[in-house]
C-alpha cells in the first residue's frame, strides 16, 4: 500500500483555485525596499534542486526570484508566472550571487499558505553569507526571527482560522558577503521574490558573528531538533503575548516584561535547554515558564486554581486552551456499552496555579472499587509533529499507586485525561458514581460518571475485517519492529480486533528445487516461518499474505515464467499444500487471504495478478485473493479477467468514498459477487480527524455493503527505532497510529477511534440479525418498523456523504453523533429483546 502524490495531481488541485481570487495579508514589517536598496534584484540566483512543480520549467539558473516582481493579490499565488515551486522535497537551496562584497542589513523571504491545499508555510529558512560560495557563515532563521510579529496562520495560536494569506517574512541580519543562501525546509515550497537589505558600509569591516559551516546538510541535519523546538515554543509565546495583550495596562508590563527575556532565550538555542528524547508538551524548563504565563493569565481572568472541564474527546485540543468558564461547575461524564466490550470517556483538567501538580485518581460508586481493574486510566500527550503542527494524540498509562492513578499537570497547562473501560462479567446496570481528583493540600473535586452496562455481551470476534498491514512476521517489515517490542504490538492489535498481514516467506515459500521437470511439489513445505507466524495470531478472522512487491516479483515462479502450464501446477499444487498445513493448524483454507501486485493499474499488472489468481485458485480455491488500489472506475479486458478470479475487492476510500458505481455495475453485469473493502494509504494520518476519517470509516462500509476496513499502516515510517516521539525532527512521511520505543507501543486517539468504528459496525450488525431472527415471527409491528426506520437511516445521518475537505482535524464537526447513535441502536435492541 502507498500513496503518491504526484505533479500532475498537484497542479491539477492548484488548477481548482485558478479562479478563486486570494486575500492579500502581508504580516510583519513593511517591506523595507522602501526604504533600503534590494540588493538582490537583477541578479544570478541558483536553484538546489530544480523547481519540481510542474507548471513551469525546471531550472537551476532561475532570476525568477529576484526578478522584482511581487504578488498582488489576484489569483492563486502558486500559480503565478514569477512564483517557484518545490514539492515533495526535504529542502531547497537558494544562492544568490551578488557579484562583489556587499553589506547586508536584512533579508526577506515571500511565500503563501492555504492549509485545504497542503500548502503550509515554511517550516525554517535558514540564512547564510559567504565571501567564496564556499565557506558559509550562518545568520539565523528568518522563521525564528520573526517571532514578534504577527505570526502567519499555521504558526499562530490555536484556534485561530487558517487562511490562504501571502507573506514576507523578513528579518534584520548584520553581516557581510557575496553569496548569500537560504535554505529553506518545508513538505511543499512556494516563493516569487527573494530580497537582499543593503546595510550600512562599516559592516565591510566588521567580522560576521555567526557559526562556521563546511557542510550545510550535516549542519542542519543536527540543528533541526533545536530549529523545531525553537518553533515550539515561539507559537506558544505568541499565545500567552496575545492573552496578555487583552489584560489592564498593569498587569500587562509584568507579563511583557517575562514574554520577552523568553523570546530572547529562545533565540540563542542552547542545545542543553532543548532535548528530543520526546517532543511532548512541556519540552524543557522554558517551556515550563511559557507555560506558568498562561497560568498567571488565567488567574487573572478569575480562574480557579485547578479547571475541570469537557470537551468531546475526538476534539482537537491545545496544552494552553482555556477552560470555556470560569465559575468552577464540574461537566458529568457518560459511558454506555455493552459487557467485553472498549469504549472510553474523558475530561480535562487546567492547572491555573503557579506549580505543578499531582493528582490522585480514583472512582467511587462503581463495580470493582477505588480503582477497577476493567478501567485503564491513561493521559494525553501533546506532540510535535511534522508540519509544525502540535497534536493532542498519544495515550500514554499513567502510573499507579495504592492510592490510586497518578497524574501529573504543569502549571498553566490542560490534561486531558482518558478513561479507557473494558468491563468483563460485570452484572448490567446503571452505575451512578464519580470519578474523584484529589492533590495535595487540596478539596477533591468529584467528577460524576454514570457507568450504563447493557444486558448483552461483545462478541470477540466483531463481523468486519480489519487490516492495518502490520507485518509482525520476521524477517519484520518495519525498522521500528523489534524482538522486544513486537509481542506487546500483537497485544494490542489482537485487543483492536486486527487480521494481521504477512511476507511470503511465511506463506512456506517453495524454492526451484522442490518442483520436479512436470511442474509437481515433490517435496514438503517449509512452514517454520507460518507455523511460528499463526500460533502468535491464534484466532484472528483471517490471514493475509503480501507475496510481493513488484511486477518482477510474479514474472515468473521458481524459475518459471507465469501464465505457462508448467507455472499454473506448481502454483496450484504449492497453493494447496498451504491450504492443507493451515487446515491441520486448525486455520480454514478460506481464512487464507493472498494479495499479489500491490494496487496494480497497468496492463502487465493485471494479466500477471489474473495469472496468479488462477493458478491459485485451480489448486486451492477456497483461498480468498484481495486486491485494492484506484483503479476501479474503467476496465479493460486484462482488468476484468483479473477482477473476475479475486474475492476481495478495495477500492482507495481515498478516491473514491466508498464502492464506485462503475464496479458495482461490472459486477451486476457479470452476476458476480464480491467482498469490498475500504481502505487507503494516506501520509501524516495524524493530522486527520480522528473521528471522521478513523472512526466513521466503518460506517461507510456499513453504508456501501463492505466488509473490510483498511489503514496503511500501524507502525510508523521511522527513519531510526525509537523517532516515533520525535516525527518532528526527521524527514519523512508518517503513517502510523502507534508511537513506539524499542520497547514500548504506546495508543493513540486515531488508533481507538479504529477500534470503537470496529465496534460501531458491530452494533449495526447486531440489530439487523435482531430484525431478522424476528422478520415474520409477529409482535409489535410499530416497534419493528421503528427498527428497521433507524437501521436505514442512522448510518446516513452519522457518517454523512463522504467529503475529503472534512478530514483534517481542525475542521469543525458534531463528533458526538456516533455515540448517540450507538446508544440509540442498544436501547432499540433492548426493546427488541421481547419480540
């Protein structure tokens, strides 16, 4: 599974806001040509790589950018004839050449943002000087030094609207040179103008403070944890500044006076006040006193000194968001499920107190005492991810005394804690108790909780198949897999209902040897690598298998060339021998899923994966064949053929929303009939809604009939073990939903918001067989048309008609909807008990 985005898809989306007209917002200073001489205009400026974005020539030598002409506002930035563009590149070197020794004053840097687009603001624009084009001298980062102006959106505080602006950052330098660099680091790169600030003369005879750099890569290879950091920590400072800023006059000298000894602290970057072992909120001491502003702030603002208070746990939410009141009332809490089932509930807790403190957690009036063990208590971590962004996601277990949970909250900080219930035989019945908190020298403060346990039982095994592509099976698939971590990752996957995926070498791959001239097994399988993978995932709805990973991989078998006779025996004969060691490991042949040429689009692809199928199928056909990808909207002949053989069909839920029409009409043509999933492969899943992308992916398949859902992928892309803590500091894509160490998985929002869509579905099941076992048995006709009304209509009214703009997680939306309708489905299911 992947997801490639490429030029053509870029244009084609930027092509979409050709027409819409661009609001002009230049933050910041005024530009200073106004006042000081460009000394860049008209000069040789050289481009490392090549523009890449494809409406416009790749260039090296490109003037381009210091051509003087300048965004007006009309049109789409990007799209502008003097505008450069990079995508999908880890930075872009800019040198200009000023042709002799020049003073310089101050540089400046104009680029665009439109968050719908993926077109984020620089994450760093570093600037150097050099007097040879080989020695250079580092300056500062523009991004950094524009910390006391008016950030742009996607670095402004929380909960301000991102809008498609324009932007020049500029920053005043003291330096010297001929060249001058910029590199600058972002996903996706936009920029029409580079302006050099003529300094004042003496500056020619004054050494350059700065760092030496022999090596730019290596250099800056080693700052981004501190250029990341330092980003971190100026979006907060310009939060608390802009909170200050609404205080009386008085309090606001204190607090401005505190705001910038910081904001200066931060620009020197000792690498000792910024560690990266996580980049979790708070990250050091400074962060710490960003952190005690907003506390005193809150005071202030009559807060009390500790804030309980709620906000739909799948919400986006910030360390520094305040509480919605001041008057101290305490929200209740809900849970509703079934016995053996998960499902989980939260609340927030905002230190408004100048020190940090430590509650102790317990619950009164539920089943099991002070601290149940069917109830997992775990915190939200606020994490540096890439894009700049700062995500309320990991859900890491808090510690435990005989006391109780423990649970730690910076001063000026909001905690979001997270109840995670798994009751297993506890009676049913209404609990009414309260969740108690408890710090030292303190009152408690009681949170009522309501505990609903239904009169039914989860079963444990739901009815749709869910598959994250996990590849626990060695050799492992991923480089944060280890002989250490990789027994808890199967305990969790196994508790979020997964059918894992495997490598053909556990499929008991054959070798030429064991195929006699004829094309006959002749020898026996070697099945240590499925033995050893099968008795892990004991249970599991199905086993997949990955028997490839590209079109070389299926020209041939053993030795032979597919399509031959001679090949559709040994693959057959090697298929049923697998069918046969799963039966005797108590697994059914049907349970069996192979996928051949991962999302296969070209011609080739689709005559060998029919090849394949085939031949698998005349050995074992019991055996289920899966294929996915986006190309399910016209069929060739070589298409059809290679449709007809596979069992599971997924279309990218990416592309199309659910099952295209034009499949659904191939199959009623042909009187066939399948298993759809949906699944797809999109990066940085993180900055997706939780909610509307994880969640109500299951009832979109309840919606279009599937019977699969599918994510790629449950561990991260890490470039080394252990970085899933530190995604903002590595370049790469992410697609995880776990966060691990070498010996450690760690939850997230994303990763239960799978499971309770799993679990979701299920209800759904369930109250569908219920109308069945009692179509035409009699009873309450009324009762049973009100069943079948909301069986047709809930998945509608929660899941809503697929539209890709509400998946980013800033995105407001009602994320309670699900819940309400889950318990709308069991008390249906209650009244049906009778019928």
């Amino acid at each position: 599974m992947h997801m490639i985005f490429t030029k053509i898809q870029v244009i084609l989306l930027g092509m979409l806001f050709w027409f819409v007209s661009s609001e002009l917002d230049c933050f910041g200073n005024e530009r200073q040509d106004s006042v000081a001489q460009n000394l860049a205009r008209g000069k040789s400026c050289t481009l490392v790589p090549k523009p890449n974005y494809g409406l416009f020539s790749n260039v090296a030598n490109d003037c381009r950018l210091t051509d003087g002409v300048v965004y007006e506002g009309k049109g789409c930035f990007w799209l502008q004839p003097s505008t450069v563009g990079w995508n999908n590149i880890s930075a872009a070197i800019i040198t200009i050449d000023l042709g002799k020794m020049e003073p310089i004053g101050g540089m400046s840097f104009h680029t665009s943002f439109d968050g719908p687009m993926n077109v984020m603001w620089p994450q760093s624009i570093k600037m150097f000087v050099s007097e040879d084009g080989e020695n250079y001298i580092y300056l500062g980062d523009m991004v950094n030094l524009s910390w006391d102006e008016k950030l742009p959106p996607e670095l402004a505080p929380f909960g301000e609207e991102p809008r498609k602006v324009f932007h020049a950052y500029s920053a005043k330098v003291e330096a010297k040179g001929r060249y001058v660099r910029m590199v600058v680091q972002s996903p996706l790169i936009f920029c029409d103008e580079i302006e050099i600030f003529k300094g004042n003369a003496e500056l020619l005879q004054k050494p350059v403070a700065g760092q030496k750099v022999s090596d730019i890569r290596a250099f800056l290879c080693d700052l981004k944890p501190l250029e990341d950091a330092s980003i971190r920590l100026l979006r907060d400072l310009s939060l608390v500044r802009k909170r200050v800023s609404r205080l009386k006059p008085g309090d606001f000298d204190s607090f401005e006076k505190r705001i910038s000894e910081i904001g200066g602290e931060i620009a020197e970057r000792k690498s000792s006040c910024f560690p990266v072992s996580k980049a979790i909120t708070p990250l050091n001491q400074l962060h710490r006193r960003i952190l005690q502003i907003n506390a005193g702030i809150l005071r202030k603002q009559n807060f009390p000194a500790l804030v309980v208070w709620r906000k739909n746990r799948w919400d986006e939410l910030d360390a520094l968001e305040e509480p919605p009141s001041p008057d101290g009332k305490i929200p209740s809490l809900f849970v509703g499920m079934m016995d053996h089932e998960y499902r989980a509930e939260a609340c927030n807790v905002t230190n408004a107190g100048d020190e940090e403190v430590e509650l102790m957690l317990s619950f009164e009036g539920l089943p099991g005492g002070a601290m149940p063990e069917y109830i997992t208590v775990l915190q939200c971590e606020f994490i540096g991810v890439l894009r700049g962004r700062v995500i309320a996601d990991p859900l890491t277990v808090v510690g435990k005394t005989r006391e109780g949970f423990v649970v730690r909250v910076p001063s000026g900080m909001t905690r979001q804690i997270w109840l995670s219930f798994h009751p297993r035989g506890i009676d049913a019945g209404s609990y009414r108790g309260s969740l108690r908190m408890k710090a030292k020298g303190r009152d408690a403060l009681c949170v009522p909780l309501t505990f609903q346990i239904y009169p039914f039982r989860f079963p444990d095994q739901p009815h749709l198949t869910l598959c994250l592509w996990d590849y626990t099976d060695k050799p492992y698939g991923f480089k944060s897999i280890t002989d250490d971590n990789v027994d808890l990752a199967i305990k969790d996957l196994r508790e979020h209902f997964l059918s894992p995926w495997a490598h053909r070498e556990s499929a008991c791959w054959p070798e030429k040897g064991d195929f006699d001239v004829h094309g006959n097994l002749t020898k026996s399988l070697r099945g240590g690598g499925f033995d050893a993978w099968t008795s892990k995932w004991k249970g599991a709805r199905r086993y997949f298998f990955c028997l490839g990973r590209s079109l070389s991989d299926f020209r041939s078998f053993c030795g032979e060339p597919a399509g031959t006779s001679r090949f559709d025996r040994m693959v057959g004969q090697w298929a049923a021998a697998l069918a046969m060691r799963a039966r005797n490991a108590g697994i059914h042949p049907s349970q069996i899923v192979f996928e051949f040429l991962d999302e296969p689009g070209k011609e080739e692809a689709f005559r060998i994966n029919a090849a394949w199928a085939k031949a698998v199928k005349t050995g074992a056909p019991e055996i289920l064949l899966y294929t996915n990808g986006s190309h399910f909207s016209e069929f060739s002949e070589a298409h059809r053929e290679m449709i007809k053989f596979h069992d599971i069909l997924s279309p990218s839920f990416w592309k199309y929303g659910g099952v295209p029409e034009s499949l659904r009409r191939l199959l009623r043509e042909r009187g066939e009939a399948k298993e759809f999933f949906l699944s797809d492969c999109v990066s940085n899943m993180n900055l997706l809604d939780p909610y509307y992308y994880h969640r109500l992916r299951a009832w979109h398949c309840w919606k279009n009939g599937a019977q699969g859902v599918g994510f790629w992928d449950y561990w991260n892309y890490s470039i080394e073990r252990g970085t899933d803590w530190t995604e903002n500091v590595f370049q790469g894509l992410s697609y995880g939903v776990v966060y691990t160490t070498n010996n450690s998985v760690t939850t997230s929002k994303h990763w239960e918001a799978v499971r309770e869509g799993v679990e979701d579905y299920e209800y759904l099941y369930l109250l569908k067989k219920r109308l069945d076992e009692i179509k035409g048995a009699g009873g309450r006709d009324e009762l049973r048309t009100k069943a079948e009304h909301l069986l047709a209509t809930l998945p509608d009214e929660v899941a809503g008609q697929y539209d890709k703009r509400q998946m980013p997680w800033p995105v407001p939306k009602n994320r309670s909807r699900a819940d309400e309708a889950r318990i709308q489905i069991m008390e249906m299911l209650l009244a049906l008990r009778s019928e």
